[in-house]
C-alpha cells in the first residue's frame, strides 16, 4: 500500500537510491539534493513502508505563481498512478494560484502533462497550467 506525505526529512541514502533508480545525474550528489529539498517550497512523496519511491517537488512565490521542478516514481512502482497521485496532491495546494508551469524533463513525458490539465504555451514556457479560482 503506498503512502502519500507532505515531508521535506528525507535522508540522504533515500534520496539517492531514488534519484539513481531513474537514472538522474543529480542522484550523485544525495546532500545538495537533501538540501534542494528541504529549501523547496512543497515536497509530496509516495512511501512503501519506509522506502521512498517516489517524489515531486514544487517551487512557488506564494500565492502567485508556482513550478513543478521535477516528479520521479522508481522504475519498479511506475504504472500504478503514483506518478498522477502526487501531481494532484502538489496541484490540490496550487489550487489558488494564477500559474503553475513545468519543462518537462524528457519529451515522453509531455504527454502525461496534457493529460492532467496543462496546455503546451506559445509565449514560452512548454506547459502551462492557468489557475480556474482567479477567472
């Protein structure tokens, strides 16, 4: 059973084996991770028992404009909606904002962006999620 958690303590050994699972270059560097993500603005995590598998982190002003820096599920658990659960949870607190943006990290994954409610924006950034409590 996969938990979800609002936590930004993570330690070091998770975090890696995470990042690595997926086979990002920052999974090499577990304490400036550790560091990234405790300074982000909301961090949602997905948990069996006690291992991380999954993550997404998000960067925002406060009340204005927010962005999805990165959202990563261990190989192992990708398929069983992990990945949209924890991007509704980051949306759910992003409900008030006017924008939320993301550069997805591969072109695969604009796909599962679209789906979710982001639009591919002309002016600039690639996907864009306008905010429907301001309009």
């Amino acid at each position: 059973m996969i938990e979800y958690r609002y936590t930004k303590d993570f330690d070091e050994n998770q975090i890696e084996e995470l990042f690595k699972s997926v086979k990002w270059f920052s999974g090499n560097f577990p304490k400036k991770l550790k560091q990234a993500l405790h300074n982000s603005s909301r961090v949602v995590s997905a948990w069996d028992g006690e291992k991380l598998v999954g993550l997404i982190r998000g960067l925002d002003d406060g009340i204005w404009q927010a962005t999805i820096d990165c959202l990563l599920v261990n190989p192992q658990y990708q398929g069983k909606g992990i990945a949209s659960a924890l991007l509704k949870g980051l949306l759910a607190d992003y409900k008030e904002f006017l924008y939320i943006d993301i550069v997805p990290d591969e072109k695969k994954n604009v796909e599962f962006y679209l789906k979710h409610g982001f639009e591919i924006m002309l002016e600039g950034t690639p996907l864009q999620m306008k905010g429907t409590s301001w309009e």
